[in-house]
C-alpha cells in the first residue's frame, strides 16, 4: 500500500494507535525533506493541488493531542498539538536561521542556502526552496509554495490554505520579489520574476489592471488569479463613478502592473549576495 493509500484511509479513523501515529511520522518525514508537497506544477505549467497530502496534514491535527511545548520555565509557555513540535534541524541542513524568535514548524520543506532572518514564521506544509530569503515578521503560511531566489520582504504575509482540501495554496515561483507589508492570500499564484511592490495586497476576488497589455486580470470559479511572470505590480486606485462614491470622490484599491521586468529592474531588486 502507497503512503498516499495509507493516508487517505487513516483520514476516515476517529481512534488512532501507535502504528496509525508510526505512518503519520512517515508522511510528516516525507513533507520535511520535499518528497511530497502540498501542490506542484504540472508538464503543462499548471499548478495541481494534492489533495491528499492536505488530508495527511489535517489528519496530524486531528492525531495529536494538546501537550506542553514549553521550554524556557514560565518565562516562554507554548501548548500545542504533539504532532506539531518544532521541526528538527542541523547544521548540515545548511539553513542559516538568525538569532531572534524565527520558528519553523515540522511537516515543513526549507531548502539549503535558505536565509531565516527573525522573527519570521513557517506554518506546516510550507514548501520553501533553495536560496529564498524571508525576512523579519513574515509568514510563509500553511501549504504555501515558495521557488528559488524569493526574496519575502519584512513584515509580507504568505497566507496558508487548508481546507477545503482541493483548493490550490498560494504560490510564488522563482525569483521573485515579495515588498515589505505586502499580503498575497487565497490561492493566488505568482509567477515567476515578479515584483510586488511594498504593500501590494493580492486575494482571489482582487482584479489587477495590466496597464502595458491593456487587460484586467481576474480569478473565476475554475482558475486562481496569476500574475504573469516578469511583472512589476505596485498599489493603485480606481474611482468609484456612480452614486454616493462618485458624490464623495472616493477610490478603491486597485493594484496594477505598471511594467515588465527589464535590466534596470533586475538591478534594484537583487538579492544581497554579500549577506548570504
């Protein structure tokens, strides 16, 4: 029986003994070293949800029970879920974490060369790949898929998706760069090479205006919103042009692409080499 058979029919228990726990450590090791993931991208360039790797991670919540996670006395207490401790960690996992509060959750996949700086947070099932950069007070939530050569700017927020099950978690592919106070959120896949700029917020219902190509990009019922690869994004607004709003001058927030990468902003947004 396949691991992804095993998880699917422990996903129908209620009771749960010491073997059921044995196969759930070996989905959890599995997701640690990005054997298995959350989402991944298919030969076609589309990013496919598996579903039963979510059923695997809610399935630990629903195994574990509440316990003490303390490890400071009473100065720092922390209670949770024994299924989810801290994930274990060595220097030959050639992550550097800085000093100052980060915490990377298990069942999470960070790759070599990966910069922590603190205090930022990686919520399980995360996958986080080679060389990316989170900066202070960031997220990287539950699920969410992070390329190579990110840099995740100060203070952004990578939003997890769970439940339901089916649904497609945030993606950033590649060489992005994620602004500081940015928010991107409810499955929205960013594409390779792009740029938000700080305090871009992006969720599914958002509309982009693409003022170079003259398009409103939206999400539908079948297909996340995506931002196309190489595109600078930064805040907007819109106005309102009827009734009370058209009365009162208001705008709406509006995010928009105002260029394509070029060599100039390659330039402006590559990564600190000399801090790695």
């Amino acid at each position: 029986m396949t691991l992804q058979e095993k998880i699917e029919q422990l996903f129908t228990k209620s009771e749960f003994d010491s073997h059921d726990r044995e196969i759930f450590e070996e989905f959890k090791a599995a997701l640690r070293q990005g054997e298995i993931r959350a989402a991944e991208k298919d030969a076609d360039g589309a990013w496919q949800t598996n579903a039963w790797v979510k059923q695997g991670i809610l399935l630990g919540f629903k195994m574990g029970k509440m316990v003490n996670m303390s490890f400071s006395g009473e100065s720092f207490q922390f209670f949770d879920k024994d299924t989810y401790p801290l994930r274990p960690m060595n220097l030959d996992d050639k992550i550097r974490i800085v000093p100052g509060g980060s915490t990377i959750r298990d069942g999470s996949y960070v790759g070599e060369n990966v910069v922590l700086m603190p205090p930022c947070y990686v919520n399980v099932g995360a996958y986080v790949d080679e060389g990316t950069m989170i900066d202070s007070h960031a997220l990287v939530g539950s699920c969410a898929q992070i390329g190579k050569r990110v840099h995740i700017s100060a203070a952004a927020q990578i939003g997890g998706v769970l439940e339901p099950i089916n649904a497609n978690p945030v993606v950033i592919e590649d060489d992005c760069l994620i602004g500081g106070n940015t928010g991107v959120y409810e499955g929205v896949i960013v594409r390779e090479k792009v740029v938000l700029a700080s305090g871009v917020i992006l969720t599914r219902s958002t509309p982009v205006f693409d003022l170079v190509k003259g398009e409103v990009l939206k999400s539908t019922p079948e297909k996340s919103l995506e931002i196309p690869a190489g595109a600078v994004v930064v805040q907007g607004s819109r106005q309102i042009t009827s009734g009370f709003g058209k009365e009162n001058g208001l705008s709406l927030y509006a995010p928009i692409i105002v260029k394509y990468r070029d060599e100039k902003t390659d330039a402006s947004t590559k990564l600190e080499d000399y801090l790695r």
